[in-house]
C-alpha cells in the first residue's frame, strides 16, 4: 500500500546512504583507460599523484568496488544540508494538464546553491587527511568554485581559484562569496600562469574557458609545494560521491512505491546526471528495469549529441591525460552569449561510454527554451531554478507534453540540480527579450574536431 503522497519527501538521517555506489562496477563494458598522451600506453593510478590525491586517484582508477563507505566525517558534514527533498510538482503537474507524475530531487539547498557540495566536501575531506598544504581548481559558472570554498574552510585548506573571465566578469557577487570562504580567485586567462599567458597572447580578449581555467589550475598545483588539483565533474571520482542524488532518490521512491519510467538530468560534465542515474541504471545494466534515461545538454554545447566519441585532452593547454569521451575538441570554445553553464568541451568517460552502448539517449535544447521553461516553472514551483537545471525541466515538461497527448500516466524523474540566484543577468536578457540562441555550423565544430589528437 503506498502512503499519502506528500509535497516533499525527506529521508530521515537513518535511512540516509552510508555508501556511495560506483556504476563501472556493474558495466560488463568498461570506460576505456586514460592514455599518457606522451606514449599512448595506459596510465596508472601513482601516475596521477603528483596532480590528485592518493585516495582521489585511486577512486579514479577502481572500476571494480561497488559500494565505497562514506568516510564518517563525510556523513555528518552532509547531514548540514542532506538528505535533500524528493519533490512531486503537483502545481507543474497541474499548469501541464498532464497525466504525467512529476518529481523532482532539489540540490540547491546549500550555500554553493548546487549539487557540487557532494563531491567538494567528500575531495577536501581527502585532501585532508593526506596532509596536503593546499588545493587549486577552476570554476565556470562558479557554483563549484564556491562548493570547494566552503569545504576548504571547513577544513581550513588554503585554496586558488582559477574563474572562467566570462563569468567573472558576469558573476561579480560569486567571487565575493568565494571571497567570503577565503578562497583567492583568478579571472582565466590570467598572467599567473604560462598556459594563462599563453591565452592571453593568442587571445588578448578572451573570454575564457572551462578547459583552459583547468590548465591553469592543474600548472598551479604541479608547480606550488604540497598543492594538489581537484575538478568538480567529469571523473569517476566525482560520479561516485555524485552518487547519493540517486541513491536518496530511489529509496524516496520506494517509500512512496513509485519507480520513474523517465529520468531526465541536465549535463555539463556528467556529474549529476551519473550521481542521479547510478542506482537506477544499475537496474538497467542488470535487466532489472529500463527506464528512459535522457541527458540534456545546450544547443550551444553539443557534445553528446553532435561531438565525436574519441580520445581527447580535459584541458585546453593539452597536458591532461587522453580521456575517451564524447568531445567537441578540447579547443572548442561556446559563443559568448550562452548564458547557461554546461559549457565544458567533453563529458563524463562513464556516460560516454554507456550513451555510445545505447543505455541513455541525449538531446539539446536552445537557451530562449530552456529560460521560457525556468521561468514557468518557477512561477509553479516558487524556486527559481539554475539555468543549468533549466535544461532538464525543458525535457522533462516536453515528455509531460507528449504524456497529454497520448494519455500516458508516465512516472518521470527529474535533477534540479540547483537555483539561479547568480544568474540575474542572463535571466534578465530573457526577461527583456533581448536573449538569442546560437547553434554552431558543422564548419564550427569541424574546426574543434581536426583538432582531436591521433590516437
Ligand atoms: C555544475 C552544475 C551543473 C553541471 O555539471 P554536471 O557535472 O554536468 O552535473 C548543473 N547544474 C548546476 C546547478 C551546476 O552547478
């Protein structure tokens, strides 16, 4: 017998996961390894200690181990803002008039106003305990940079900041709450670094970019004693600790006997889509369901649906290993006026791999879209979503349009990952229909493509 089906569900603190869970221990097909772009030969996991953590890199490396504890300390730190709210958007529902049933798992309930606090808190933790003197990152939209800030103060590790120029320069009140968590920040380009310089004189206005803020970030931490690099999505590591979205998800949706037939997430990087897929595609790589897993990305940044899956480079400076992914070129920049996180040229090995085998579909979506739908769902829902999340709502009240259509009473499931408190400029071009969409040519992308190394 299902109970009342409340607004929000909260898990109690007991029922809450004491395990992370690691989908490449369930694919019969693994993500193919990282390459030395030197040799071509895979690398190992002390390959990577000079630039991550030992416990990190490890994590990143161990495709065999299902359920990884959760360091105690880790627990408790996520009980200040965990379990967060599986939410049934009756009002959505409503305004829809659709058969469908509509739920959504919010993670914008901390400072960071993300989902990346899951992993900042669980890589400073490490970080920690490794003794190390400080940590350096990159952050695009800035919600990363900020998780990180706060999991650096909590355990008072110096941390740097390398902040894509772009949003630095439209996110002024970001940097101050980073600021505020004592975290240094760098616009990037900046003249710190040789790859920053480097940018610089090929581009002395550049707007910046995911994948350059990582070079600068990772010759930042190989180059300052007792300094190690962390990065908030795309890698294994992050997609574990990512994974208690879906874990608190599904036992929500047990306790209401419910089980989506959808699951819809945005994705930049991959990281909270594969957090909030794990135990769900679990069942699908064991036959035990096959729910519709559909990733959403901007039309401005294709990557799943128009990039090449190939082996490329994670930063723009080209000393990261090869990652095989899908990949737009790890030159590829977004137009200027994309507004909307999800700007990064490639994406998570783990759901590469698993949309190249047919386990997820994908689809992109224009901005003026994805804003027209943050817009009407926030007058439903009263939270104003992330632009990044604004994604999945597209999707997901497209596949609650189609449910009216056909009478369908659809179960779907959706990540809003976060809210759009700092996105007040890009809201504020919707709101005056000044907004544009921008769709790269095949000749755009041609250029980031004959760019990928020969492997
Ligand atoms: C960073 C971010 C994303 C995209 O990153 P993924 O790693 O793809 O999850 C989505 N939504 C919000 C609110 C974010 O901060």
């Amino acid at each position: 017998m299902s109970m009342k089906i409340p607004h929000r569900l909260y898990l109690s603190e007991d029922q809450m996961p004491k395990q992370w869970y690691s989908l490449r221990a369930d694919m019969k097909d693994k993500p193919d390894p990282m390459l030395n772009p030197g040799t071509l030969e895979p690398i190992g996991e002390e390959d990577l200690y000079p630039v991550f953590c030992e416990k990190l890199a490890h994590q990143e490396f161990d495709d065999v181990t299902r359920y990884v504890d959760i360091p105690e300390e880790i627990q408790e730190f996520y009980k200040m803002y965990r379990p967060s709210p599986l939410i049934r958007a009756f009002n959505l529902e409503k305004a829809l008039g659709t058969p469908a049933k509509i739920y959504y798992k919010f993670e914008g309930n901390n400072t960071s106003g993300s989902h990346k606090l899951n992993s900042a808190i669980a890589q400073a933790y490490y970080a920690k305990k490794q003794g190390l003197k400080g940590l350096t990152t990159e952050t695009g939209a800035g919600q990363w940079g900020t998780a990180l800030a706060e999991a650096c103060a909590f355990y008072n590790i110096p941390l740097t900041v390398f902040m894509v120029r772009v949003s630095y320069d439209q996110k002024p009140f970001r940097k101050i709450v980073m600021q505020t968590f004592g975290a240094d920040i760098f616009p990037s380009p900046s003249d710190t670094t040789n790859a920053g310089r480097a940018m610089l004189e090929a581009n002395p206005n550049s707007s910046g970019s995911l994948g350059g803020a990582i070079s600068e970030a990772i010759e930042k931490a190989v180059t300052t004693e007792g300094y190690r690099y962390v990065l908030g999505s795309v890698l294994n590591q992050v997609l574990l600790h990512q994974s208690i979205i879906g874990l608190e998800s599904k036992i929500a949706m047990e306790m209401l006997d419910e089980y989506p037939d959808i699951i819809v997430g945005c994705a930049g990087g991959g990281s909270n889509l594969g957090g909030l897929i794990a135990p769900f595609m679990q069942d699908k790589l064991l036959g035990k369901a096959s729910p519709r897993i559909i990733a959403v990305e901007p039309a401005s940044c294709p990557s799943l649906t128009r990039g090449r899956y190939a082996y490329d480079f994670c930063d723009t400076a080209k000393i990261t290993p090869l990652a095989k992914m899908y990949t737009l070129g790890s030159g590829f920049m977004p137009s200027q006026n994309h507004a909307g996180g999800l700007r990064y040229h490639g994406m998570s090995p783990i759901l590469s791999k698993l949309y190249h085998d047919g386990f997820m579909e994908a689809v992109s979506v224009e901005q003026t879209k994805v804003f027209e739908a943050a817009a009407f769902f926030a007058k439903q829902e009263t939270i104003l979503p992330a632009p990044e999340s604004a994604h999945a709502i597209r999707t997901a009240i497209d596949e609650a349009l189609k449910c009216k259509e056909t009478g369908e009473t659809k179960t779907i499931l959706f990540g809003l990952t976060g809210t759009g408190y700092f996105d007040m400029s890009a809201y504020g071009a919707y709101n005056e229909g000044t907004m544009t969409d921008y769709i790269p040519s095949d000749e755009d992308l041609a250029a980031g493509f004959a760019a990928l190394p020969q492997v």
